[in-house]
C-alpha cells in the first residue's frame, strides 16, 4: 500500500511539473501572439482550436460530453473564471509588460487560493504546512525576481493590475473546478473551452476584425503551440489534479511555473533572469512540496 501511495505521489508530481511547463511557457507564446494578433482574437482561436482538439480526443477515448443544461451552465461559469476573462487580461497586459513579469505576478495564485479557502469556502483544511508553503514559496518568487525586475512597475501599472486580477480569477476558478467531480476530467477542460470560444470569438469579429488582420509567422506558429500544447494538454492534466491533489495544491505549480517561464522567457525572448535564481527555485521547490505532499500519518499496526 505505501509503495502504491508513493507511486501514486510521484505521477501527480509530475503532472504538476508538467502542467508549470507548459503553462510556464504560455506566457512566452501570448508575448509572441500579441505582436501582431489583437488580444481577443489570439485567446477566441486559442480556446477554439484547444477545445475542438480535447472534443477529437474525447471521441477517440469514447468520452461522451455531458449534455444537460445545468452543467453547460457550469463549464460557461468556469470558462469565464478559467479562460475568457484571466487570458484575455493577460494577453493584453502583455502588451506592455515582459512576459517574464507577467509569469511573476500571475504566480500568486496559491495565495489567493489558500485566503478564498481559509476564509470563505473552508473546504479543505488549512494547515500550518501549506501556510509554510505559501510563505517559502512567495519567498522563492522574490529572490528570482530580485528587487531590479520592478524597476519600472510604474509605467505599466494598469497592465500589472490587470494580471493580478486574471491571478484572482485563476483562484476562483480552482476552487470552483471541484464541482466537475465525477466527470472524466477532460470533459469540463473541453466543455469549458468551448463555452469561452462561444462568448470570445463573436467578441472578436465585432471589435478586431480579425479577417482584416496579417500576423506574422512567428505569431501564428505561437498560437498553434498556445492552443495545442499550453492550452489543450494543460486543461486535461488540471483537471485531473483539481481532484487529486484539491484547489490549493493544484495552483502550487504557479510556484514552479516562475523559474520555468522566467527561464523560456530568457531564452527565446532575451529577459534576464535575476542572479538569485537558484535560492529562489530552492524555496519554490520547498514551498511546492509543502503544499502537495500529504503528509504521513502514523504508522498503524496490522492484526496478526
């Protein structure tokens, strides 16, 4: 059984390192996107592309979508905290702000997460650890970023804002995933995908004129990766950890999702990284393995 556990343990893990990868690197794709395609119509093709992708794998899984209102009405509540409005503020925001600090102050959201849960829902418990968690790993976060990297927080303030309120939609988003339990946990990632592009793609036809657009190659390519790889793969896996790991745990990876994104973000887009970097992943890992691993009871003796 411990074996088994620990197994079990070592594949969320994973996952989770999977999901900061991939959203860690989103924030490189949007800054890409954004250069020549408007900020709604990037995230309309987006949720689009990535959702009609999870249907495909759906139907090759022989996943039926559920099709009663009620929960329509659900995955069009969560594609409203989970997709339309934290990505189209960040696309946005990115506009005018590094996608190194769009990674950094996105990264929050456990910490709204852990508040939401400790004072409004109360539906899992708050313990000492995972206050230790938040607090080692929003250390961690200020020495990668290092004082030098909000130098200039001051000329794009709205943008900044903007990100900090699409972090406060990912918490609520997080704590709302729980009530898609039971479900096959790509349902309610394509369910609500669909339901954004629903709302963004009319968005878009009627203030970007999308037809009217030339984006570049790079921008295009940057899409395709969003959608498939950051948006569709990502969705599956968050879902699922959403009901094995719970609300808090799951938004840990922002926590991974920092030097990640930092790090793509030097390499493609030539962002530096603060040298105080490797303490920081330190406390990040630290803070992220407070808050994931259970911890162990005491060890109960077996009848004879």
């Amino acid at each position: 059984m411990d074996i088994r556990q620990d197994t079990n343990i070592a594949v969320e893990l994973a996952l989770l390192v999977a999901l900061a990868t991939l959203w860690g690197g989103s924030y490189t794709f949007i800054k890409l996107g954004v250069a020549t395609i408007p900020p709604v119509t990037l995230i309309a093709a987006r949720t689009a592309v990535a959702g009609l992708l999870l249907v495909i794998v759906m139907w090759a899984r022989g996943i039926s979508m559920p099709m009663d209102a009620a929960t329509w009405q659900r995955f069009a509540f969560q594609a409203v905290l989970n997709s339309v409005v934290p990505w189209t503020l960040i696309a946005w925001a990115e506009r005018h702000v590094d996608a190194a600090l769009a990674t950094i102050l996105n990264s929050a959201g456990p910490i709204f997460t852990f508040l939401l849960t400790a004072i409004v829902t109360r539906h899992e418990t708050t313990t000492p650890r995972k206050l230790f968690g938040v607090v080692a790993g929003m250390a961690g976060i200020l020495l990668i970023v290092g004082v030098d990297a909000f130098h200039e927080i001051g000329s794009g303030l709205v943008a900044e804002a903007a990100i900090v309120a699409a972090t406060i939609c990912y918490a609520c988003a997080a704590i709302f995933g729980r009530s898609f339990k039971g479900l096959d946990p790509i349902a309610p990632a394509a369910g609500s995908l669909l339901a954004g592009a629903a709302v963004l793609i009319p968005a878009a036809l009627i203030v970007e004129q999308p037809w009217t657009l030339s984006p570049s190659l790079a921008s295009v390519l940057a899409l395709l990766a969003l959608a498939t790889f950051s948006t569709g793969a990502a969705f599956a896996i968050y879902f699922r950890l959403i009901q094995s790991l719970g609300s808090v745990g799951t938004t840990a990876q922002a926590y991974l999702r920092v030097p990640i994104g930092v790090a793509i973000s030097v390499a493609f887009l030539g962002e530096t990284l603060a040298r105080t970097a490797w303490i920081g992943l330190a406390c990040v890992v630290l803070g992220v393995a407070a808050m994931t691993i259970p911890a162990r009871g005491p060890a109960v003796a077996k009848p004879s």
